[in-house]
C-alpha cells in the first residue's frame, strides 16, 4: 500500500502527464493553419475511431446465447442514438444511455 506522500507523487506526475499532452500540439502548432494536413486528418478521424474502439471494447463480452441476450445494451444503444438524434447533445445522450442501462441491469433483467 502507497504511502500518503508516494500517492501524492504519483498524482502529481500523471497530472503534469494529461497536462503535456494537452498543450503540446498547441505549443507545436499555435495556430491551425501552421498545422500539417495529415494533424487535421488525425484531428476530424481519431474522435470517431476512439468512440468506435470504446463501444467495440464495452460491448466484447456480451453472451448472445444467454439470457438477457444483450437486450438491456441494445435498449440503451437505441436510447442513446434516438436521443442523439432528436437533441443533438452528446453529454445528454451518453448520461441518459448509462441511466437507462444501469437501471435495466439493477431492475429489469
């Protein structure tokens, strides 16, 4: 078990980590015209690439053959896009999605 004092280090360290990798490419590339084609390639792709790699990564051990069949993920799939699509809010769509599925995993199936 870490010690209060190694925790704090520990904290500090992955916190300067995320902050470097935030303001580096501003630092490399004030504004976005200096930026080089393949970085705005990488910019409009890798949002859809991650978010797609994340759902392939939740979804990986849903047992089809089992009950509940992945209702209560293909429920709260349908919740989040029909919610997408009629508001147009990501934040709403993705907390309205984990209410939906954790109240079908705690109450329904």
């Amino acid at each position: 078990m870490p010690t209060i004092t190694q925790a704090l280090i520990l904290i500090a360290i992955l916190s300067l980590g995320t902050a470097i990798t935030r303001f580096l490419p501003f630092v490399f590339f004030p504004n976005a015209e200096s930026a080089p084609p393949y970085v705005h390639y990488l910019g409009k792709m890798l949002p859809t690439a991650a978010i797609s790699l994340l759902v392939v990564y939740c979804f990986r051990e849903i047992e089809l053959t089992a009950a509940p069949h992945g209702l209560p993920e293909v429920i709260a799939i349908a919740a989040v896009a029909a919610l997408h699509i009629w508001k147009k809010n990501t934040l709403l769509s993705i907390a309205a999605g984990t209410v939906v599925y954790m109240g079908l995993v705690q109450f329904v199936f």
